[in-house]
C-alpha cells in the first residue's frame, strides 16, 4: 500500500506527470518526479520536485511558460525577463521602459541622447531623430526636462528660464517672461519680426512690407521705390509731379516743391524715370544735336 501510494505522488513509468511540485523524489532521478525533464518541466532537486527553467509553478503543477505575446496571468508565466501585462488575461512582454532585444528578452530603452533606432526607441516621451543610428531627445518646440520626458516650450509671455528655453524664435528676456526684444515685434504667433531698421536674413524676416537688404546680416527696410511711412511700412515713391510733403517721398533725385509735387528745382530739368541733371547740360545736348543735323 505504501509503495502505491508513492507511485501515484510521483508518477507514472510512461513520464506522464501524477505528482506535485513539493513532493519527494529521488534526488538526481527525474523520473520519480514524473519523466524527462524537456517534456515534463519538473526537476528534482534536494529530495523534491520543482519546475526547471522554462516551466512556473501553477497551483503545484510545472506549467510551460509562454514567450513574447503569449497569453499570461502572473510574470512568472513568462519567459526570459517579459512581463505580464495583467493579472487576468495579460500579454506577455516589454514594460514601456523596455524594448524586445531579442528572443523573449527584454533591454532598456536609451535614455536622453542615447542612440536609438525604430526598434528600441526612447525612454519616456523622447524620440530619436532617425530610424537606425539617431540619437534620443525632444524636437524643437519641447525642452528637456532632465529625467527623460520632453515638455513643450513656454510660449510668448510664458515663464521662462536657460532650461525651458521658448517657443519659436521667442528669446527670454530678463523678465524670466517668454517675449521679442526691442528690435522685433510679436505677430501673435510666437515669433518676432524684425521692425524697421532691425537686424534680418533669409530666415528672419521683416514686419509688414518691409525687405530685407541682403540674406545674411541685413537690415529691414524700404527699397530705392520706396520709403519708410512709419509703422513699418514701405510707400511707393512719386514719379514727376506726384504728390509729396518731403523729399523721401519723390523718386530718383526728384524733390518736393513748395507746393507739395514732385519735380525738379529751377536749376535742374527733368529727364523721365525721376531723374534731374543740370540745365547746362540740356544746352551742351541740344548742341551736339543741331550739329548732327
């Protein structure tokens, strides 16, 4: 009776399992504790049965854990080192700190300015700037907040600091206050334009019709056509007999009379396209014109 009932707790001659795990059996005999140890799970080990490796303990019984998306209800379900992602139901995998590096194998992710790819991707909400070989960190509309997660810019009049940094060509000012300095102006879309006279290039430009004099380290404001009308804005000079109040407001080397046009002084006559030359020399032309009669 007493060898029955031993033959029952740990198995069966055929490797078929009948025994638990916390059972006794033969220490170095794996078939005291229900046959071969790849087809079985168990093991014996200091006179009692457990589970090998590859194998958790369900309520006594030597289970096969499940590798990467196999269906789980504790991480001891798992292989290798994933997790399970609920105690009912679950899958089982990487926490979001960790990627899928290789066969049920789960690495950190790199952190701030690790190098990444699209597999391994980034901690927290950092993104890596290219698909193979990019480096993890925060586009240019987030900072760094120094543990891994990227938080978006403070726009215009938003508080400030060397950290935060600021929203589109925001600079802050000493306020610690998201702004432009006193040569741009705010267009309500955190970004500073160059006013009048302001420093600019190809990618900063100008307040209203202002242009640019040149695409690296020029300076806002009017065309030879045109002239500074205040507020930042270009108005179209006055050809011959146009209206003025000032010389700036005629073209060429027109000037503006005392009667508010356009024209050339006494001493001057006018030769289209805005332009005035000497008298003397309508005389020396129409000279040169006679003798070639």
């Amino acid at each position: 009776m007493y060898w029955l009932s031993m033959r029952n707790s740990i198995g069966s001659r055929d490797g078929s399992v009948s025994c638990n795990v916390g059972d006794g059996c033969t220490e170095g005999n794996v078939t005291t504790c229900g046959g071969d140890p790849t087809e079985t799970g168990y093991q014996c080990v200091d006179d009692k049965c457990n589970c090998t490796t590859d194998y958790y303990d369900s309520s006594g019984v030597c289970t096969a854990k499940l590798g990467f998306n196999g269906t789980c209800n504790s991480t001891t379900g798992c292989l290798g080192n994933l997790t399970c992602s609920s105690d009912t139901d679950g899958i089982c995998g990487c926490d979001n700190t960790h990627y899928l590096g290789g066969e049920n194998n789960c690495l950190q992710k790199p952190g701030f300015n690790g190098t990444c790819t699209n597999i391994t991707g980034c901690l927290g909400n950092l993104t890596c700037s290219s698909v193979t070989d990019g480096k993890c960190g925060c586009d240019h509309t987030h900072y760094h907040d120094g543990n891994n997660n990227c938080i978006t810019k403070p726009g215009f009049n938003g508080t400030c600091n060397s950290t935060t940094g600021c929203l589109g060509n925001l600079t802050c000012l000493s306020n610690s206050k998201c702004g432009c300095d006193d040569t741009y102006y705010h267009d309500g879309n955190n970004t500073c334009v160059q006013k009048f006279n302001g420093n600019c290039n190809n990618t900063n430009g100008c307040l209203g019709n202002l242009t640019c004099s040149s695409d690296t380290n020029g300076t806002c404001g009017c065309n030879n056509t045109h002239y500074h009308g205040g507020n930042n804005t270009c108005v179209q000079k006055q050809g011959f007999n146009g209206t003025c109040t000032s010389n700036t407001g005629c073209l060429g080397n027109l000037t503006c009379s005392t009667d508010g046009k356009c024209g050339c002084d006494n001493t001057y006559y006018h030769v289209g396209n805005g332009n005035c030359l000497p008298n003397f020399l309508k005389e020396i032309n129409t000279r040169a014109t006679r003798g070639t009669e």
